[in-house]
C-alpha cells in the first residue's frame, strides 16, 4: 500500500530557504557528455525514498548493464521491520532509470531479482534488478518518456498545505492517466467529504509512530537540522526552519532521547506532521493483490511495482502543478501501528464511507496477518482460551472479505 497527499501548489516549492547548495548540486542534472550509465543514475538517485535513506548500490562491472542491490546499511528497521519501504524506494529508483535512460535512445530490460526473490520479511545480498540493453548500431530507438522533463522538478513537499485551494476531479483523471501497470491498482477521491477522515488517519497513525519511543528515535536521528548537518549527511530528512536551527545551533536539539511530551521540542514535532497530515487536499492511493502475491512468492516484485507506479504518480502530480506527499504510517507494520489499524477499522464500521476510506489502510497488513494463519492446525475447541482464538481468527477472515470486495 502506498498513499500520497496532495494540494495545489507550484513544482518545487517546499524546498526550505537557506538550504546548501552542495545539497542540492545533484538537482542541477548531470553533464551532457557523461557516459550512459552514469548520467541515467544521476537522475535516479533522485527518486523519491523512505526517509530520504537513499538505499541503493550499483554494480557497473557488466558492460550495457546495471545490476541494483539494497544497501542494508541504509534500512529502517524500527519504522519498516518488513522492510516495506525499502523495497519500494527500489522500485522508485528502477522507474527514473527505466526513464533516463529511454531519454537517451535506449530501451532497457528489466530483471527483478534475477537470483531469486527475497522472502516477505526480509532483504538480503542478492540483487534486486538488472537492467540491460542491446547496444549494437540499427536498434529502433526508445519510445521517449513525457515525464522525463519532470525529474529534475519533482521534490516531496514536507509542509502544509492551502486549504483554500481545491483540487479538482479531473485532476484524478489525469493522475491516472500515468499510471500503466494493471497489476497496481490506483484510487483517489478530492471529495470534500472524504478529506476528513482519511486526513484523521494519516494523523492518527502519525501520532503512533511520534509517540513510540523506538520509532520516534529513528526519525530523530535522520534528522538533519540547519545548513551544516544537511550538507555533511546530504540525506535523511532536512528541517530549515528557524527554531530547530537555534535549537541545534546552541545544543538544545537533542537526539538522544524522544522529546517530552509538553515539550517545546514535542509541540514541534507534532505540529509539523499535524500540519501536512489535516491539509492534504486530495488523496491517491497504489495498492497490489498482497494475499495472491504472497501465495505467489512474488510480493517483493509488487513492492517494487508499486513504487514504480508511486514515482510516475508524483513526476505527473509535479507535470499539473501539484504538491505530494507521501503518507506512509498508516499501513506500516510495527507493533504499536497494528494495533491502531486494527482500532481504526472496527471502530468506523457504523460509518459506510469511512469504512470505505479506512480498508483501504487497513488491507494490506490484514491480508498478511490471515495469510500467514492459513493452513495452521485447528486449535483444540475444549480449551476456552482455544475458542476465543478461533472467534478473533474468524473475524480476520470475515474483515478479508470485505476488504476485498
């Protein structure tokens, strides 16, 4: 499951005053005569990706190919212990290659996982993609991508949005109109009446992550304050603004522990994902048949199409003057984010749209969750604790079906 905010707003506006300009060299685009491969990645590192985490390597040493890894020094393990996200932010960087490097005349095949797929919950040394092409002389030329002209604009807008800017329907035909992957099913609503309660969810399971201490660390520590920290890391999240600048720059901005709640530091750090989380003026959504996959032992290979898809969506929402947002807690997959998925859903049945907005969230952790009890043995039903077991494992399955439906 992938999500995304959206708000009208000019391309490249969230970028923060001040900001280095070693930090943003790579936007610049590479040099006109650098060699293929490298001047197709210089547009794929700029993919959009969890955290801002940048968790790809590549290998060169095969001529007319690149074979991509994930970096395992780069992960998640806190926020996205399945590594979800990860595996995403893979697809999101196969997708600005696929189109740089048709940008350029050639049309690349694209192997995923040509040593074997990774199991659900796990990434390991294997690679992920090759990407090859025929370079011998008479080949016909790529089919050019429109969306290339938008690689170097694209940027996630990390701010709130003007509420008093609507975005229109047709902008949801038009979104879709990127999308190519039949096996990623797109859905969006800029229904005023729908705002609310998937802008609560996104708050709501916000306020999870913040409030797990675990969680809330990680975010911290890929918290990079001020112009200094921001040039010398050149990745995690950058935060520009005056206060947290102060903050760092007289050692008040401390990483060492989450912020206390009350705190001037906590009320921040609320505020901020308040912020984007109630403003959002529209809603898309990626989702992929996750039980069919799993049965499959294609999961990961989906991940990785959904953040195909995910990158068309944002370079077409940078194409019509649009902002995006990722909104990535609600299907996360810690301990604490389940809960609140499992609160959120049972909690909105009374309510039919919101049921609706809600399973949307919602379906990809309980798919998992029921396929990984399918097939176990029957519990012993003399055994009360035995009975109510079986109760909870039928409404998991009954909650299936109507996700699915």
């Amino acid at each position: 499951m992938v999500a995304g905010a959206l708000a009208a707003g000019a391309p490249g506006c969230g970028w923060s005053g001040g900001v280095p300009a070693v930090a943003l060299e790579a936007w610049k685009g590479p040099a006109s005569d650098a060699e293929l491969r490298r001047w197709a990645l210089s547009y794929a590192i700029l993919a959009p990706n969890s955290h801002n985490r940048q968790p790809w390597l590549v290998d060169l040493a095969e001529p007319q190919a690149i074979t991509l890894y994930v970096d395992r020094e780069r992960m998640l393990p806190m926020i996205d212990p399945w590594f979800r996200q990860i595996v995403v932010s893979q697809g999101t960087f196969l997708e600005s290659l696929v189109i740089a490097l048709r940008e350029r005349g050639v049309e690349p095949q694209v192997q995923l996982f040509p040593q074997g797929e990774f199991k659900p919950r796990e990434v390991d040394e294997r690679p992920v993609a090759r990407i090859s092409w025929d370079a011998k002389p008479g080949k016909p030329a790529a089919h050019k991508d429109a969306l290339f002209a938008r690689l170097l604009l694209r940027h996630t807008a990390r701010i709130d949005y003007d509420t008093t800017r609507t975005v229109p329907p047709s902008v949801l035909a038009a979104q879709q109109s990127a999308h190519s992957d039949d096996q990623v099913k797109f859905g969006g609503t800029v229904q005023a009446a729908a705002l609310a309660p998937l802008r609560a969810i996104c708050w709501e399971s916000a306020k999870v992550e913040l409030g797990t201490s675990r969680t809330v660390m990680e975010n911290l520590q890929l918290t990079r304050v001020g112009p200094a920290e921001i040039a010398r890391h050149r990745d995690g999240i950058s935060v520009n603004a005056v206060l947290p600048h102060l903050a760092a720059a007289v050692g008040a901005f401390d990483r060492s522990r989450p912020p206390a709640p009350g705190g001037t530091g906590y009320q921040q750090m609320m505020s901020w994902f308040e912020g984007h989380s109630k403003t959002a003026m529209g809603f898309v959504w990626l989702s992929t048949a996750t039980a069919k996959h799993l049965r499959d032992g294609t999961s990961r290979s989906a991940e990785i199409n959904a953040g195909r898809a995910y990158l068309r969506l944002q370079l077409k929402a940078t194409e019509l003057g649009l902002q995006i947002h990722p909104m990535s807690q609600a299907p996360q997959e810690f301990p604490e984010m389940k809960t609140f998925q499992t609160s959120c859903t049972c909690s909105s049945w009374a309510n039919r749209r919101r049921r609706k907005l809600c399973r949307c969230f919602a379906a990809w952790v309980t798919a998992r969750h029921n396929n990984i009890h399918r097939g176990a043995r029957l519990p012993d039903l003399s055994k009360p604790e035995n009975r109510i077991a079986l109760t909870h494992a039928k409404r998991r399955r009954r909650h299936l079906e109507l996700i699915r439906k």
